[in-house]
C-alpha cells in the first residue's frame, strides 16, 4: 500500500474511533431488547390459533420493540 494512503488511512481509522462514542450502539441493550422482540412474537405466533386479536396485537408490539431495538 502507497505509504501516504496508509497515513490517510490511518488517519480516518483515528478520527472515526475517538469521534463520539455515545454514537456507537450499546450491545448488550440491543440484546437484552431483541430477546424480549422474540419473547414477544413467539407469543404471538402462539395465539393465533387461539385469538387472533391478541396474537396481532402481540406481533405489532414485537414490532414496535424491534424499532426500538434499533434506536439503542
């Protein structure tokens, strides 16, 4: 590699890991928070046979917990 590319690259590696690091999603939220979207659309899956109003009901809490789920 051209040594003055690799310096840029470094340089842009640098500035991108000490940028902001509240930016940087919290991995252990983001899982913690998947396992409940799947809890939650297991259980939905579930009662559709049984009532298919709590089952959609279920399925579009799970969704709206998958969106915050990305938002961590």
């Amino acid at each position: 590699m051209d040594k003055n590319l690799e310096k840029e690259v470094n340089k842009l590696v640098t500035r991108m890991a000490t940028k902001n690091n509240k930016q940087l999603p919290d991995a252990g939220w983001h899982q913690k928070i998947s396992f409940v979207k799947s809890g939650v659309r297991i259980l939905g899956y579930i009662f559709i046979p049984f009532n298919i109003s709590v089952a959609v009901t279920l399925l579009i809490v799970s969704e709206t917990v998958g969106i915050i789920e990305e938002l961590v």
